[in-house]
C-alpha cells in the first residue's frame, strides 16, 4: 500500500514537472529588479526583436583583460545580449577576445582601424602605476549576406573612464537595436541631398552620407528645373521623404522657395544647415593673415520668419569652443598646434529630446544666433552657445593676431544662443495672402510635419586627407572626435522614425563604481580582512562543531 502511495506521488511529481516545462517554454516572463529598469527592453526595441526569423550572430571582441570599468562594460552588454535572446532564440551572440592568440595588439588595433572600428587606448592605473592598454569596444552582428559594425563605447571629451563606460551603457540598447534594425528592415524612405545652389560638394559631406546610406535611400536633386517646369519640379520633390540643404551659398529665387515651402505644406520634412555669414577658416591663411566676414543673403528671410525663427548674419564667438590648428615649422620639422579660436563653438545640451540625449559636443564654425519667434509652432531648441558668448556683428574683420590675446570677459554677456532648432506642428506658408511665383494647388497650412534649422553649414563638413573623406567630427591633428555625426544622424532618424527607435536613447540608467582614491588608500587594510576575517570565522566554528560534539558525546 505504502509502496503504490510512493509510486503515485513520484508519477504526480514527474507530470506537473513535465507540465511546468511545457508551459515555461511557451509562457515566460523575467523579472528586472534594477531600480532603472536596465534590462527591460522598450516597446520599440521588442518590436524589432520580435522580427528577427533569420538567426543573427553578433560577435562582441569585448573579450580579455580589462580595467574594471571595462569589465562592467562587457557584463552589461552580456546582460543585453541575453535579454534580447530572451525575447527571440534566432539572435546568438559570441564574446572574442582579438588578442587570444597572442597577436601584436598594435597589428590588430591596425586592422581593426581598416575596417572601421576604431580601438580604444587606455591609461591603466594600478599599483600606484600607470600603463597603456588598447581594447577593442565594437560588435559586429551578422544575418543572411549583411554585416552591420556597432560601437559599444561612446566618446565623450574630457569624460573620465567611467563616465565613459555610463555614457555607453545608457546606449548599449539603443545600439544594439540600431544595429538589427539595419540588418533585418529593407531601405524604404527618400531623402533628396538638394544641389544646384552651391551646397557643399559630395567629398564634404560623404561621411555623413555614407551613415544615412545604411537606413534610407538617397538621391541628388536640384531645382534647377523650376524656371522651366516649377508644377513638375515641386511633384518630384514630393516623391521624396526628406530633404537635406547642406550649407546653400547661392541666393534662391521666388519659385525655389515656392517648391520648398509647398513640399513641406504637403507633409515633407527639411533639413536645413543655412548660414548668413561667409567666412572660412581657410581665408584666414595668407599674407595678411586676416579676412573680412560678410553677410550672407540667401534670399531667405521672409522664409524662415514666416515659420517662426530669424537666423541673424551676427557671428557666435563663444569662450567654450574648439581650438584652431596651425602649421609651425617646415618639412618634417612640421608641427601642428592648437590655439583657442572662439568662433568655433562647442555647442552641447541638457536636454533629454532624443536627438541630442547624451550625445558628445557639436563643433561648430562661424555660427549664426537664432531669434525664435511666436508662432504656433512647437519650437525645440536642441543646441546653443555656452553662457559665455557674445555676438558680433558684420563686416567684421577676424584675423590670428588675436590668438594668444585675453579676452576681455566682461564682454561675453549675450548668454546662450539658439543654434539648432526643431519646429513641429502644422505650418503657415510663406505665400500666404501673396502672389504665387506659379500656378500650382497651393496649400495655406501644412500638415503635421517637423524641421530641423541649423545655424551653420559646417557641421555637416568631414574634413579630407590626400582627398579621402575623414570620419566626420574627427579631428586629425588633437585626435579628438566630436558629437556631428551622431547629431545628425540622430536628427535624420527623427525626422523620418516611425518605429520609435530614436526614443530608445531617452533611457536613463544609473551606474554606480568604486572610488579609486580610496581603494588606493584602504587597500592594504581590505587585504587583510578578507584573508584575516574568513580565517577566524573558520576557527570559529572549528571550536564550536568541537565543543558541541565533545557534549553530545558525554551525554
């Protein structure tokens, strides 16, 4: 009887075990106990997770000896990793160490940097020493014929080593996300990159295509056509999603500016980096060492202020900025130094819009103000000068004399200066109440649709080397990379998102490290506790199984 009893229990036991395991691998859920909900993965992110039917292998070379802030790099990504495995067994993931064959980190770091991934060099201090490390903080994911490079650490100027590590966990989902959602979604949206009015040409702004290239399609437009057909002209342009205007030099005219408002009217977005003054930094390198800035006249005031914003042909000279390089010696006695030059403001923001949450400072050249005006626009002021700015007027005469001048800081009173601004809602057209340049539907109020106006037109600029575009935002000569590329990109994303990716960078996550200065200080004395206290502790309890054994036995 007893037996049949043991036997029934043990078949009950292996049922509901066997139903637990049926249920567990249809049904699942996890649990995030972490106060910022890290590894909760957003809507948007499950959504494309979820339509991954291939198997995705992401390989991370996050894999080898690494100062602890790195290591925590590495572990939070692991944890992403098998969140995202979690929700969908197609996506695998491997971590590699480069130099596990004992190759020459220089010669590895080498062909990373042919591929596009470029590694990290790192001053390790321990033991009161400091040394050099190269780490190599990139992932490469896989799926069917497609290869898509993804950097798992973000540079950050001046940023400590863990704030850097913060700043790349708060990322690691949206890159991560990023990185599948241009392997698994085919290109479907147009942007037009418009020529025809002296825009910059193709070497200048090819890095910055070449990003965009991977999420949308792209094609040269010009409205060179509008004095002949401006109706079949303005029905081309309509064809297209978005359109980029990349530092115009040359005035438009009526019909141009008619095709670009009754665009956006219909629901296209622009992007437009316009500037009211001419100078370059390239002036400034002759004889005299010295040029006269100008005003710019682009014909577009009249454009701009009906949608509620005036770019001013003012010049930005702000204290918080980025350095000018200048060539001292000859041949290969050259060197290249940096100087301070307070027309190239380093423009970052507080704000947590998407566009610019977290992202590095945005180097800028000869930038204009922006007045905002009252409209019934939503306006987003996404980057400005530093509190310590002050404009200045054209003509005006800029020379290098003034480096290595003081300035005077009771002048720079002017505050912060709008420099990128985003508008949404429905607009007003130019040609409201006036006469229309031709005959077309005209439309009075747009649709909701969203602009982005950038002050300056060398933000989209990648500078060249033996005439091979650089990355954009890096500077050759300080090795210092600066946020353009990602603002950009993150400004093309918004503009034309719909899957809510670009939200994902919101996300806020709060990471929390050891104080070197007082592990330093407290080592020794760390050190002996953990080897001191176990042993007591050990001892301890030796003594008392002793004692409580010895009584158990004379009883």
């Amino acid at each position: 009887m007893i037996r049949n009893k043991n036997i029934t229990g043990l078949l009950i036991f292996v049922v509901v075990i066997i139903l637990i395991n049926i249920l567990a691998a249809k049904y699942f859920t996890r649990l995030d106990l972490t106060e910022d909900k890290r590894y909760s993965l957003s809507s948007a992110a499950k959504d494309i997770v979820d339509d991954v039917e291939s198997p995705v292998i992401i390989d991370v070379f996050l894999e080898g000896s690494f100062p602890s802030e790195f290591r925590r790099l590495k572990e939070e990504t692991k944890q992403m990793l098998e969140e995202f495995a979690a929700y969908n067994t197609n996506i695998n993931f491997n971590f590699i160490d480069p130099l596990a064959e004992g190759d020459d980190a220089n010669a590895v770091a080498e062909e990373f940097y042919k591929l596009g991934m470029t590694p990290a060099r790192l001053n390790v201090q321990e033991n009161g020493k400091n040394s050099e490390t190269i780490i190599f903080p990139w992932a490469i994911a896989n799926f069917e014929d497609k290869t898509v490079k993804i950097p798992l650490l973000k540079n950050q100027i001046g940023a400590s080593d863990e704030e850097r590590v913060s700043s790349s966990v708060q990322q690691l989902e949206y890159v991560l996300t990023d990185g599948l959602n241009k392997l698994i979604y085919p290109r479907t949206k147009k942007i037009a990159v418009m020529r025809g009015n002296g825009e910059l040409p193709d070497a200048r702004i090819a890095d910055f295509i070449k990003a965009i290239q991977e999420y949308y399609f792209l094609a040269p437009f010009t409205l060179d056509s509008v004095a002949n057909n401006p109706q079949k002209t303005l029905e081309d342009l309509k064809s297209y999603d978005l359109v980029i205007e990349a530092k115009p030099v040359i005035p438009y005219s009526e019909k141009e500016k008619y095709v670009l408002d009754q665009y956006l009217m219909n629901g296209g977005k622009l992007l437009w980096m316009a500037e009211m003054t001419n100078m370059e930094n390239d002036s400034l390198f002759n004889e005299r060492g010295a040029a006269l800035a100008l005003p710019r006249d682009l014909n577009l005031g009249d454009y701009f202020f009906s949608y509620g914003l005036r770019i001013n042909s003012e010049l930005v000279n702000d204290l918080y900025s980025a350095p000018i390089i200048l060539a001292s010696g000859s041949g290969n006695e050259t060197r290249f130094n940096p100087y301070p030059w307070y027309y190239s403001p380093l423009t970052s923001s507080m704000s947590t819009h998407p566009i610019v949450n977290n992202i590095e400072a945005v180097k800028f050249n000869y930038a204009n103000p922006i007045d905002l005006l009252k409209n019934d626009l939503q306006k987003t002021v996404l980057l400005s000068s530093s509190p310590k700015t002050k404009l200045e007027g054209t003509p005006l005469q800029i020379g290098l004399d003034i480096i290595g001048s003081k300035p005077q800081m009771e002048s720079y009173t002017a505050g912060e200066q709008p420099l990128a601004v985003l508008l949404e809602g429905s607009f007003k057209s130019v040609y409201s109440n006036r006469v229309k340049p031709f005959e077309t539907t005209h439309l009075d109020n747009s649709l909701n649709t969203k602009m982005v106006v950038i002050s300056d037109g060398d933000v989209v600029k990648n500078e060249l080397q033996q005439g091979k575009p650089l990355e954009l935002g890096f500077e050759r000569y300080t090795g210092m990379t600066y946020g353009n590329k990602e603002f950009l990109l993150n400004t093309v994303n918004y503009l034309l998102d719909d899957s809510g990716l670009v939200d994902i960078r919101t996300k806020e996550i709060s990471l929390a490290f050891l104080n070197r200065e007082k592990v330093a200080a407290e080592r020794e004395m760390w050190q002996m506790v953990t080897i001191i206290v176990p042993l007591i502790l050990l001892a301890l309890f030796g003594l008392a199984f002793h004692y409580f054994r010895k009584r158990s036995y004379i009883r």
